[in-house]
C-alpha cells in the first residue's frame, strides 16, 4: 500500500520528498510548498531588489501574498508567473 502525502492525507504512488524537509507530498502539494517557499524569498516592498520588479510584478506579488494569507489557493498560471519571477530576481 502506498503511503499517505503528509500534507493532505491524500494516497499517492507518485509521492516526492519535500525541498526542504523529508516529508513525502504528492505532486500539488509539492508545488504549494514550493511557491510558499518562493513568496518568502522574494522581495519585500522594503528590499532594495523590489525596485527591479515592474509596477504590474509588484502588485502581483502583493495580491499573491494576500491571497496566500488568507489560505486560498493559487491558479497554476499564478504559479508559472511566481516561477518566472523567482527566476529574474534570482539571475
């Protein structure tokens, strides 16, 4: 029998192992933990790298980490713009 994902209990054969920490997830899991992971290492407003994000990735980054606050969930679109700026800040 396959072992449960340790974030939402669901059963998986396709379980990883988490970035940072050994617990198994399954595959959306990992990516939550994975843009959580991002929105904490990306600039806040106060951080002289924000200068470097366009108004529209500003306000981007604000509505991402408000909705994040208030437990919804992000679009997997969402997270393909959270990829690409983790990416620029991180060149």
């Amino acid at each position: 029998m396959n072992p449960p994902c340790s974030r939402c209990g669901k059963i998986s054969s396709a379980l990883q192992q988490d970035f940072f920490s050994p617990k198994l997830l399954c595959v959306n899991c990992l990516t939550l933990e994975r843009a959580k992971m991002i929105l904490n290492t990306l600039p806040e407003p106060t951080d002289q790298e924000y200068d470097h994000l366009s108004e529209w990735e500003q306000d981007f980054l604000i509505s991402l980490r408000q909705k994040w606050q208030g437990k919804e969930e992000i679009s997997d679109k969402q997270y393909q713009v959270l990829e690409k700026l983790w990416a620029k800040v991180n060149r």
